[in-house]
C-alpha cells in the first residue's frame, strides 16, 4: 500500500514542478516582450558657449535590458535641426530593430546605444557637425557609426564637396579621392585593414562629398566602421590639408569655410604674339610636364619636334644632373624650362628659408644647363599657400599651376591620359602631365595629332605669358 501511495503521489509532483518552470518561463517572457522604452527621460541644456545659438536635447531611455542616451542639437535654424534629429531617429529605430532580432537567438542581453554629436566648426554663416554612435546589441562587439555635414547656416542646405570646387568639381574631387585612398593606404596597409573594394565603393557612392571643417586649414572626412576599411579599423577620420587642394578651391563657399590662396585674381590675360605665334588669333594650348628630365624626356621632344610643337618642362633640381642634354635640347628647341623645386617637397610645410633653397638650387641648376633664368615655377603638388606667395613675389617668380589635371600619376593608363586631355583641350588651357611616366610619354603622340587636326597650336608658358609672367601670381590657364 505504501508502495503504491508513493507511486500515486509522483505525477503529481511533476505536475507541480512543470508548472513552476512554466510559469517561471511565461514571466521572463513576458518581461522579455515589454517596450524597451520603459523610462524616458529628457532635458535641455547649453552646449560650450563658443557656439551661441546651439542647445542639446538629450532623451535617454532604459529597462532591465536596455540603455539609449541620445543627443540632438537644436539651431535656430529648423532645417538643419531636422535633418540631423532624422539621422539621429534612424539610428534609434534601427538600433530598436537590431535588439528585437537579437532577442530569438541571444537570452536576455544588454544592449547599449550612446548617440552624441560635436561642434566642429562654426562660423557667422557656416557649422560644421559630427555625429558618433556607438551600439552594441546582445552582448555583440561594439559599433561605432559616424556621419558628418557641415550646413550654410542661412538656408540650412548641406554644403558638399561639390560646393566647395564649384566648376572644377570634376577635378577637386578626383584629386580628393586620390589623397584619402594615399592617407588611407599609408594608415591601414601595415596592419593589413586597408580594403580597396570598400574604398571604391565609398567613393562611387553619389552620397560621397560629406565633410566637416576642423580648422581653416583642414577637410576632414569622417567614416563609420566597416564603411572604408574592415572592421577591426573601426570607425576612421581622416584630414586633408587644402594646400594641395587649393587650385580648386576657389568658390566663394569655400573661402568662407576655409583659408584660400586666390590662385586667380591676376591681370586679365591678354594673348600675345610671340614670334611667329599670335594666340590672340590661333588656338593656343599648353602641355606642360613635371618631375623630369627623365629617361623618357627625348621621347616628348621627339614627338614636340614631329609636330613643331612646343611645351614646358619644370623639372626638379636633383634631377638634372643625370640629364643635362636632354634639358639643354628641351631649352634650345624653343621649350620652357620652369622650376619644381629641388627634391619636390610640399613646399606650404616649410619656412621661407627653406623654400628660397629649394628654388635657388634648381635655378642655379637650370641656368648652368641652359644659360637662362627661369622666372616660371610649378609647386609640387600644386601646395601652395601664403608663405610661398611671399617668397614667390620677393623672387618676382610666377606659378604655373593647370586647368587640365590629368592624374597620369595615379591611373598610369595611356588611354585614360589621352582621353582626359582631349575632353579637357579648350583655347589657353594648361594641361599638366609627367614625362617620367612611360604611360604619359605614349599619349603624347596621340594627344598632338588629335589636337592639330581639331587647330590647336602647342606653345610654351613663355609663349604663352611672355618672358617674365606675373611675378608674385599664380596662373592656371589663359582664359
């Protein structure tokens, strides 16, 4: 009998056990599937005083499972309020979506968002702001996402890279997009991060042009994790100096933003008649080359020679050396010989002294050779600021910067070469190549019999701009 009691009483039991894991399990699922919004908290306070007119809200919301701080900026401005508070919405929303997923496979986990923005830059009529946000969501490795703008405080309009270059848009921004993959290779390769598929993507994107402004000096470029490099990278800033960049800096926009040297505010250009050609009546065009002499120079003379054209050559001091024929053929055969600094630094980065060397051990070079002052010079890189201005107009020498930027340094594609000088060939355009490229010298021969049946004259800067230039100016065409 007492056997069979015992026997009685067990399923019982168990019922009385699987009732308490269910209903143990029922209440956690029941928390579980609460909103995650269960306590929200706002208020409003000043941001650094530097920037008037700018206040934060901050909503933060938390439960058990789930903690969300997120700060907007509020402007006077609604528009640009609204379009960073919709960005801001959308990281939220997304951040919701991504804990409800992580709930069917990770049990219970604390997720975690921080959203905050800085003021990077503001001005009277401009403001520059980036947002950071870091997630992490079941327990997963955190995440860093970025997004930047800089607004026209007036219109509260984005203003992008193509703002900023105006109608050298095409060139400014292909010249960009060469620097930040140079920086970003330079930074990544050596722990190998550096991931050229994402790159091109980011930079095919219509999206791409974003930026903030760090000082006036400086673009800084902004990218999320995993955006432009792997994910181990994390999230990337990169800044540009806009020495390089300043030929196409020229926009109004873009001297409110930043530090611009006018590269174009020089006498109007009036053509001349040099000789035998008078650009006031043909359909003068200037190719110029940088970097040599080279190996490949007598191949360009060659060409110049076929077609009784003429070119300019500024060429780097320690280079001549090696190569005092070819640069005595390239002056003697009616050529410009111009000055490219003697071991081609970025000449904004050093003090006077420093650049007065530079151009002086090139000239001395170029005149031993050719038996010629040389008053025309090209700053490598195109790096040109206001420091190299005033060495240039104590020296009364002119920089001869370019309309036409090939790029044959960094695509090294005869076919590209050629088909960016004909699409860029207009009366007075400089189109700058580099005859140490064997990729370049292969175009020139295309790129002269194509332009000599469209009537186009090849001419020398001198030819150009006469024997001594607009010391002090910089020259980028002679339209």
């Amino acid at each position: 009998m007492r056997r069979r009691a015992r026997r009685a009483r067990f399923p019982w039991a168990l019922v009385i056990i699987v009732s308490i894991i269910s209903g143990t399990a029922l209440f956690f699922v029941v928390s579980w599937l609460r909103p995650v919004t269960e306590a929200i908290n706002e208020q409003y306070f000043w941001v650094d005083a530097r920037y008037e007119g700018v206040k934060s809200k901050v909503t933060s919301v938390s439960s058990r499972h789930i903690t969300m701080m997120v700060e907007y900026p509020e402007m006077d401005n609604k528009m640009i309020t609204a379009s960073v508070r919709s960005y801001l919405d959308e990281r939220k929303t997304q951040f919701l979506r991504d804990v409800e997923g992580a709930r069917m496979i990770v049990p219970r986990p604390m997720s975690k968002l921080n959203a905050t923005y800085q003021l990077t830059n503001k001005g009277t009529d401009t403001i520059s702001i980036l947002i950071q946000s870091r997630s992490e969501v079941g327990g997963s490795s955190p995440r860093t996402d970025v997004r930047a703008w800089t607004f026209d405080l007036k219109t509260g309009k984005e203003i992008t890279l193509r703002d900023l270059y105006g109608h050298k848009s095409t060139d400014g921004i292909a010249r960009t997009k060469l620097y930040l993959k140079q920086k970003l290779m330079a930074r990544l390769e050596v722990t190998n991060e550096y991931d050229d598929r994402l790159v091109n993507k980011v930079f095919d994107s219509p999206s791409f042009g974003s930026f903030v402004i760090t000082n006036p000096h400086t673009i800084q470029f902004s990218f999320g994790q995993g955006v432009i490099a792997s994910e181990a990278a994390g999230a990337i800033d990169v800044s540009l100096p806009i020495d390089n960049l300043q030929l196409f800096l020229q926009t109004d926009q873009a001297r409110k933003l930043l530090d611009i040297v006018s590269i174009d505010q020089i006498p109007e250009y009036q053509p001349l008649k040099n000789g035998d050609v008078d650009c006031s009546k043909l359909k003068c065009i200037a190719l110029t080359f940088d970097d040599g002499p080279s190996n490949y120079t007598n191949q360009v003379l060659d060409a110049l020679q076929r077609y009784h054209a003429h070119a300019s050559f500024f060429v780097i001091g320690q280079n001549i050396d090696k190569h005092r024929d070819v640069l005595k053929r390239a002056s003697d055969t009616g050529n410009t010989i111009g000055n490219h600094s003697w071991g081609h630094p970025s000449l904004s980065y050093l003090t006077p002294a420093r650049i007065n060397d530079e151009l002086t051990r090139t000239n001395n070079a170029i005149k031993q050779v050719t038996g010629k002052d040389t008053p025309y010079m090209r700053p490598p890189n195109g790096a040109i600021n206001h420091t190299v201005y005033t060495v240039l107009v104590e020296r009364k020498m002119t920089a001869i910067m370019w309309s036409v930027d090939t790029r044959d340094w960094a695509d090294r594609n005869t076919d590209i070469v050629y088909n960016r000088v004909i699409a860029g060939a207009k009366p007075g355009a400089i189109i700058v190549l580099h005859d140490i490229h064997q990729t370049s010298v292969a175009a020139v021969p295309r790129i002269l019999e194509t332009l000599t049946k469209q009537g186009y004259v090849f001419v020398s800067i001198e030819q150009l701009f006469g024997p001594s230039g607009s010391p002090g100016k910089s020259i980028y065409s002679a339209n």
